[in-house]
C-alpha cells in the first residue's frame, strides 16, 4: 500500500465514526419534543439529559488522550465507535427516562474518544503544517454529521419514528467500528511506510502513568488556554442554537414545521462544512497564522447572535434570518483551529493528552449551558402546553440566546491573547513568539 492510499484510509475511515459522534451531539433539536412527550419531562430535564453527552466528554477527555497514547488510536476508536452503537441502540428502546439517560452516557462515552484518537492518527500521518487543514477537514466531517441530524433526521423520524431511528443508527455505527479494527493502522511503521514524522520517532508507548504525568504542564502552561476559551464560547453558543434549541424556536416563536424548521438549523453546519477546512487551510497554507483567522472569525460569530436579540415586535422573518444562521456556521469553524493552537504551544511527544485536554473546559462549558438554558425557559413557561409539549415565549428564547451572544463576546477577548505560532511547535521557545 502506498503512503497516498494509506493517508486516504486514515482520513475517511474514521470521518464516518466521527460523521455519527457528531451527528448525536445535535440530534436532540429535531426530536427535542418526541422526548419531551416520551418521558413527559421539562425543558430543564431534557437539558440534563442532552447535558449527560458533554459531562462524559470531560470525565474522558484526558482518559481519551491517555488511550490514543497507550492503548493506540486504532482500537481506541473502534471500542468507541462499539461503545457509542450499543448507546444508540439502547436509548431508541428505552421504556422509561433513565434507561435513555443510559443510553444517552453510552453514546457520549464511546463518542468522548472518537476526535481525539482521529487528531492522534493525523499527528503520525500527516505532518505539522499540515495538521491545521486534517483539523478542518475533521469539523467539516462532524458537520456532515449535524446535517444528517437535521432535515434527514427530522425526515426518517416521521417515517418510522425516532425509536427505530435511533437503533437503525446503532447497527450501522457498529460496523463501521468493526472497519477501523479491520483497515486503520497507528503509524506509517505498521504497513511497512516510512514515517512522515521522523523527529516524533518510533517510540513505544510511554504507559499510562507517564503518561498522566504529562497534565499538569499542559494545565499550567498559560498559553494553552486563550484559544480553548475562544474555541469554547464559540462552540457553546453554536451547539445551543444548533443541537438543541434552535428547531423549538422556529416552531414555537415562528411558526415552522419540524422539517422545514430542521432545514433553517441546516445552515449552520453548512457553513461549517465549507468554513472548517477552508480555515484550516487559509490557516497552514496562506496566511501561516492562527491568532488572525481565530480573531476575525469568533468577532463576526458574536455579531451573528444580534438578530435573535430583536425584541418580539422588530424580529427578523425566517427568510431574513436564515443568511445570519448560515454565516454563524461558517464564521464558527475557527474552533477547528484549536487543536493545531494547542498542539504547538505544549511538548510535541504528548500529542493525545494535549488535544484531549482541550475538550475538558470546552465540553464542560457546554453541558453547564445547556442545562442553565433550559432553566432560564422553565423559568419564562407560561404554562402552556401543546400535545403534551411545554410551549415556551419568544422572551424565553431571546433571554437564552443573550447568554450565547454573552459567551460570545468573552469568546472574543480571549481570540486576540492567542499565541501566535506560525504553524510551528513553539513549546520549547516562549520567547520567539510574540
């Protein structure tokens, strides 16, 4: 096998597990009221539940990163992609909330792993300068995944209902585990090929201990922590209006069908999918910055958020909206660029605990809002209830999205103190950037 065709097995194999980790981060928007009335729960209760997927990723953000160094990328991905079928599968059969809520930890422990191993293959097989666009390209894929759990999702629910979706989800997640185990290999070394990074080496593995032992200097370095903050407060404000209350707005404020509201939501990883490896790239191969891209782009992702702040009265029709939903999507694929951000400003042996680490505050962040924006809509209900569905007020909606555009702005701030590293490795040379 040549390295071209390799490097192809390394990219599209695991952007399918990715494709579906992705896919349930923002599925609960389309079938947000099929749950609601399933377990009869409130718009707090269905935060929780949502919110169980990030709090797993935090609990397994550094176990993530100590896998890909330990146990490999290969079979960590493919125990995560089984962990994550056998989920799905058992949230779409589930008789009562808490079977779901274990179905629900399921899938976001076998999705927790899934990026990070993926980054971790990349960094053996692509090398650095090329690392920026692979991240794009990685965010690109998890978007097709938002997508699929847009329109399409909304589609095949009302054709066989969001139970039988969801185990139909399961089985396909499972083979496509089983294709990871079959085809992907850790390093070039495994197929005979020369390595693309001689300077990494082809060490053993360093143990888990040793391994662990690597945090507290990713922790305490200051320069890692600008773009994760930039990266997390843009990335929760998306996944808000994106994965979870973005479709009940456009029904319940604006009148939409779930389908057509799905389609309106669809624009944001839209312009994901174009914007992540276009950043990625303008990022490696023309500008040969981060801090600029990061900057410009988490600027205008705040200024996206100033339509859905319009008091009732002067808010924008669904089609004056939609432009700002896409633009939101494209603007935020600067998150794609806090994995190379990170990677370069720590120790270049430690890759998996470095870009694992970044998912603890970020994944954190998220699961706290989520849950807080469903106390703030409690907090507005009226009482009104449609077929057994709380119908919450436009003010609800508007309060929860002054809290994104909030996060936003502070988002914003943190973009300009990222360390400017010039696509390089600058861990052992503080003083050469400024």
């Amino acid at each position: 096998m040549t390295l071209r065709r390799a490097r192809l097995v390394v990219l599209t194999v695991p952007a399918a597990v990715y494709f579906f980790s992705y896919f349930h981060r923002v599925a609960p928007a389309v079938v947000a009221a099929d749950l609601m009335r399933a377990f009869a729960i409130s718009a707090a209760t269905l935060g929780s539940l949502v919110a169980i997927y990030p709090y797993v990723f935090v609990a397994m953000a550094l176990v993530a990163g100590s896998l890909a160094d330990t146990l490999g990328p290969r079979w960590t991905l493919a125990l995560g992609g089984a962990t994550m079928a056998l989920g799905a599968a058992l949230f779409g059969v589930a008789p009562t909330f808490a079977v779901a809520f274990a179905g629900r930890l399921l899938v976001g422990l076998g999705a927790s792993v899934v990026l990070i191993a993926w980054l971790s293959l990349a960094a053996e097989w692509f090398r650095p300068h090329e690392f920026g666009t692979v991240s794009g390209f990685t965010q690109a894929v998890g978007n097709v995944g938002a997508l699929g759990a847009s329109s399409p999702l909304a589609l095949l629910v009302d054709a066989v209902g969001w139970r039988h979706t969801f185990v139909m989800i399961g089985g396909v997640t499972l083979v496509l585990a089983g294709a990871v185990a079959a085809l992907v290999r850790d390093r070039p070394e495994a197929l005979g090929l020369p390595s693309v990074n001689p300077e990494r080496g082809a060490r053993p593995s360093p143990g888990l201990t040793r391994t662990l032992a690597a945090i507290p200097g990713v922790v305490r370095n200051a320069r890692t922590w600008p773009p994760i903050v930039a990266a997390g407060g843009v990335y929760v404000g998306l996944i808000t209006f994106m994965g979870l209350w973005g479709v009940p707005y456009l029904v319940q404020v604006h009148g939409l069908g779930r389908v057509e509201a799905a389609s309106v939501v669809a624009l944001a990883p839209a312009g994901l999918c174009i914007g992540s490896p276009l950043v990625g790239w303008l990022s490696d191969r023309w500008l040969r910055r981060r801090r600029l891209p990061i900057a410009v782009c988490t600027l205008l992702f705040t200024a996206c958020w100033g339509p859905l702040l319009l008091p009732h009265d002067l808010r924008l029709s669904v089609t004056a909206l939609a432009p700002f939903v896409f633009l939101m999507g494209l603007t935020a694929s600067a998150v794609a660029l806090v994995w190379p951000c990170v990677r370069e400003v720590n120790d270049p042996g430690q890759v998996g605990i470095a870009v694992g680490f970044v998912n603890v505050p970020i994944f954190l962040a998220f699961a706290v809002v989520q849950w807080l924006t469903g106390v703030i809509l409690d907090a507005h209900w009226t009482g009104l209830v449609s077929a057994g569905v709380r119908l919450y007020p436009a003010e609800g909606y508007r309060a929860v999205f002054v809290l994104c555009f909030a996060v936003s702005a502070a988002a914003t701030l943190a973009s300009w103190l990222v360390t400017e590293t010039r696509c390089r490795n600058v861990w052992q040379d503080a003083g050469a950037v400024r």
